[in-house]
C-alpha cells in the first residue's frame, strides 16, 4: 500500500470517527444548556419573591415591618412571609425560608444545611456519571439528568449563600395546605419522573431486545421448543 493510499484510508476513519465525537458532544451541551437555564430560572425567581413578596412582624414577636430583614427575620420566626393570592383559594405567592430539602422535608433536622449540602453535590456528580454512561439515543434521559442537576445546583446555592432554601409557591385547598416550593424543587420533580420514563422505556427495550435474541437462537436450533414435542 501506498504512502497517498494510506493517507486516504486514516482520513476515512477519522471521518467515520466524527459523527460519533459530534453525537457525544451533543449530550454535554444539552445536559449544559438545560442545566443553566434550570438555574437561571431558580435563581431569578427567587431573587424576584426575596425582593418583592411582602414580609410582616409574627404577632408578639414586637418588631416592625422595617425591621424584618431576609432572611434572618424569617428564620428567627421574627417575621414571616404574607400571602398575596395569585389564584383564590388554590395559590398564593408567599415568601418562606426552608433549611430542609425539597417541599419542606427535613426541615428541622439539626445539621441539615451541611447534609444536605453534600446530597446536593453527590446528587450533581451521580447525574453526570449517568450522563457519561449513558447512549446517545436516550434523549429523554438526558433531559432529566440535566433537570434534576439544576434543580440541584439551585437548592445548593441557596443553601451555600444563606444558610436556607428561598421558597415562595404556595398551593392550598380548603384546609389542606402543600409545603411551599421553588423553582428548582418542580424541574428536580419532573427530571424524576423523565427518568422513571426512561427506564420504562429501558425495560421495555430490553425485553424485546431478550425476545429477538431467544427467537434467533431457536432459529438456529440452539434452543429447543419445547412446545413443538
């Protein structure tokens, strides 16, 4: 072979080589991509309800309005976070400071702030060990990897800044009231459920991919059907 003939065959394989680097960067600027814009959204809305939603005195706690700082007033429970309704009856934006983990669990355990720090990071470095080991066609994975480390990285903040998680969705009905929420704790919920999708989804590829393996080797009679005796 040919010094020009050699040459030609190492271009073809590094083009051959080339959609497959290309699909592979693909999955890290997707799992970037959602992963910021999860952020950014947390982080906004939160800078928003801290500027914004309205704080008062707890009655007895003999401070003013003014004197209400955030967080420290709310979590001293000096001050609290008053309702200004979004939807009667069913919605109000209320501003909370939550030292637990999503929707409020955890909240009075003591030493939360650093456990629950380190579960953020763990989580953060479990979402991207998945990305690594994942396939390029497990597009939906890869959309809830990216949710659930934004979510993540979201309550981190938080919780690196200020000691707690900023909350400000309240949701009730009649007398039932659900914990208040964030940003972050809606895309780490819905990366969840993408990923209970995706291993539905794995499942069912497996199983057909076990159907087909087992249907080619009684066709090439290394199994024997027992049904056919």
């Amino acid at each position: 072979m040919t010094d020009q003939e050699t040459e030609s065959t190492d271009e073809r394989d590094d083009s051959d080589d080339k959609p497959d680097e290309r699909y592979a960067r693909a999955k890290w600027q997707l799992f970037a991509i959602v992963t910021f814009l999860s952020l950014v959204a947390d982080q906004a809305t939160k800078i928003w309800a801290r500027a914004s939603l309205p704080v008062g005195p707890v009655q007895g706690s003999h401070v003013s309005v003014a004197d209400c700082t955030i967080p420290d007033s709310i979590v001293s429970g000096q001050c609290t976070g008053i309702p200004k309704n979004v939807i009667d009856g069913f919605w109000d934006w209320r501003l909370s400071m939550n030292p637990g983990s999503a929707f409020g669990l955890f909240s009075s355990a003591n030493g939360a702030r650093i456990f629950l720090s380190l579960v953020g990071i763990a989580a953060v470095i479990g979402m991207l060990f998945m990305l690594r080991k994942s396939r390029l066609d497990q597009k939906v994975l890869h959309y809830a990897l990216a949710l659930v480390a934004g979510g993540a990285i979201g309550n981190l903040v938080d919780r690196i800044y200020f000691g707690v998680v900023t909350d400000f969705v309240s949701w009730h009905y009649h007398e039932h009231v659900w914990p208040t929420f964030n940003v972050a704790d809606v895309v780490l919920v819905i990366g969840v459920g993408l990923m209970f999708i995706d291993s539905q989804k794995e499942n069912k590829r497996e199983k057909a991919a076990k159907a087909e393996r087992k249907k080619k080797a009684k066709e090439s009679g290394l199994v024997k059907d027992l049904r056919a005796e």
